[in-house]
C-alpha cells in the first residue's frame, strides 16, 4: 500500500485546520459583524416574512449623518440607478453589468414601494433570480428587498448620526449544502455587503475615498500578475492554446458586462489557476487551495481587497524579476567560466 506523498498530508492538513478555522471563529463573527448582543437578539420589522431559517446574520454600522442624508443612497439600489456601492470589479466576473454612482441627481427620484432592484443585467424580471422586489417598511427609513436579502433599518443614533442595520436569513439547508453555502456563499456575501455599508457612510458623511491614490500601483499589480500568468502558460510546450481560456472569458467580460477593470481581474485570475496547473501538474489544487483560503481573508478583512490584491501581485511581480534576473545573471557567468576557464 503506498504511502501519501508528505506534500499531500501537509496539504490536506492545513486545508483541514483552515475549515475548522474558519467555521469556529471566522464565520460567526462577521456573520454578526458590527452588531451588539441587542441588535443580533431583537426583532426586526419584516422577520416575520421568512420566520423558519436556517441561521440569520445581523450587521450593522453606525454612520455620522441624519437619516435624510443616509436614505436616498439606500434608495437608489440596483442596476440603473446607484449600483450596489460594493465592488462593481467582482460583481462583474459575473457579467451582472453593475456600475457603481457616487453622485446623487435630484432629477431621479428615489425608488417606490413595489419597484423591481436589478441586481443582474440579463432576463425578464424575476425576484430570488436576477433581483429583488423593493418594499418600504417605514418611509424614508426602512425597506426590505424581497426575496432572500431582509430588512434595511435605519435608525436614529443620537444628534446628527444614524444605526444602520441590515439582517438576513439563510432557508433551512442539509448539512452538506449548508456546509458548501457557508464556505463559499457566506464570506462573499458578507464582502460585498460590508463594503457596501462602509460606501453608504462615507457617500452620506460626504467624504472622499482615502486611499485612491494606490489604485494606480494596485492596477499595475494585476496587470503584471496577468502578464506573468500569461507567459508561464504560453512558455510552455503543447499548452499555448489554454491563454484562449483567460482571454475568451476576459473579453466576455468586457463586451458584456462593460467593465475593463473586471476584465482584467478575470484575465488575471483565470491565467494565474492555469499557470498554475501548468507549472505544478497535479500539485496546482494545492496551489488553488492556497490561493482560496487568502482570498477569503483578504476579502473578509480587508478595507479595499482590490488594492489588498493589487499591491500583493505587485510585489510578488517584483520579486519574480528579481529572482529571473538573478538566474538569468548566473547563467551568463556560468558559460563565460566555462568558454573562458
């Protein structure tokens, strides 16, 4: 009987410890993420339309406006109108066609009760599938986008400041599919909810974005992540052909979607998997492992996981040339010692 490779017990170990990791202390946490012990206890108004659940996240945020100022961007929700104020570059690896607007136009009111929130371009209305219906549960400071996404609340919180809590609720699942549904479902859905009422105070408190000025190196880094990935696959012998894969998908991006940014988010990621496979053979699962679990750390903790990930390419770019620099250096010495020794 053969012995497991080391690598692969190594391997499976760590990708063992992560889930334990991640389900006991990670998960619970951002599934309450800014609440108090209160607010995660309390009723909300609309619970009652979807009381038999499998868990419920409560999330909340406190934010340095009144309630008029915070309700028109929540208003605004959804293709057509505001966006998501989330990241727009992930929603559309999906081709949803999202765009985000910082700018509020006094000539487009705000949605009405019953009003469809489209949350992906394509297909005839349809609440659950590409939206949600938009209900106002109390005017001007409480809605509910129905099915599946629950209560938005918006309460006073002193002089000139507003809570602002959203609750969701998951349907009773098997164990398995809730398994699944919690560690691939539940972190992105906490990413772009969080992010999307970290935007919703900043846009209401009337500020500036504070770190756009690394944008321009964080792009830098995809873009040389991408070309690196690029060229590891077309290097190599009989494969050239599996670049079609990150091209074809990163150009469904852009035509579809409108989103050159996303575009080459999507080239980059899909060129860095096969690369990897490419480079590795069979060990690239581990390699995809790897990459899953920061992903998910940076994405659920991060400020901006685009500049998170932008700048870590970058300086992985860096020391990549360095290193083929050096062999490349060391090579050239080699044979001069060898013409001339």
């Amino acid at each position: 009987m053969r012995r497991p490779k080391p690598f692969i017990v190594i391997a499976l170990g760590l990708l063992a410890a992560w889930i334990v990791l991640y389900f006991a202390a990670i998960r619970p946490g951002f599934l309450r993420w800014g609440a108090t012990d209160a607010e995660t206890a309390r009723a909300l108004p609309g619970d009652e339309r979807n009381p038999v659940f499998g868990y419920q996240c409560t999330r909340a945020i406190t934010i340095d406006a009144p309630l008029e100022k915070v309700w028109p961007w929540l208003a605004r929700l959804g293709i057509g109108q505001g966006g998501f104020y989330s990241y727009d570059w992930l929603e559309n690896l999906f081709l949803s066609g999202i765009h985000n607007n910082e700018i509020l136009d006094p000539a487009v009111p705000v949605r009405a009760a019953g009003e469809f929130v489209r949350s992906f371009q394509f297909g005839a209305p349809k609440p659950g599938v590409n939206g949600w219906r938009f209900d106002v549960l109390a005017e001007s400071r409480m809605m509910y986008l129905d099915p599946g996404w629950g209560p938005f609340v918006l309460e006073p919180a002193g002089a000139a400041r507003t809570r602002f809590l959203i609750r969701s609720r998951g349907n009773p699942a098997e164990p398995i599919a809730k398994m699944l549904l919690g560690l691939f479902f539940d972190p992105i859905h906490f990413t772009m909810e969080k992010r999307m009422m970290v935007e919703i105070k900043r846009l209401a408190e009337g500020r500036p974005e504070s770190m756009r000025l690394l944008s321009a190196p964080a792009g830098l880094g995809f873009l040389l992540a991408a070309f690196i990935g690029a060229m590891i696959i077309v290097t190599r012998p009989r494969k050239k052909l599996w670049i079609l894969l990150p091209a074809l998908y990163a150009l469904a991006i852009a035509i579809l979607a409108k989103a050159l940014l996303s575009a080459l988010v999507g080239f980059t990621a899909i060129s860095l998997i096969v690369a990897g496979f490419r480079a590795f053979g069979r060990r690239g699962w581990a390699l995809i492992a790897g990459f899953w679990i920061y992903a998910d750390l940076v994405l659920i903790y991060a400020h901006d996981a685009f500049l998170i990930f932008g700048l870590a390419f970058l300086a992985a770019a860096i020391v990549f040339f360095q290193v083929r620099a050096l062999r490349l250096k060391l090579v050239m010495e080699r044979g001069r010692y060898t013409v001339f020794g």
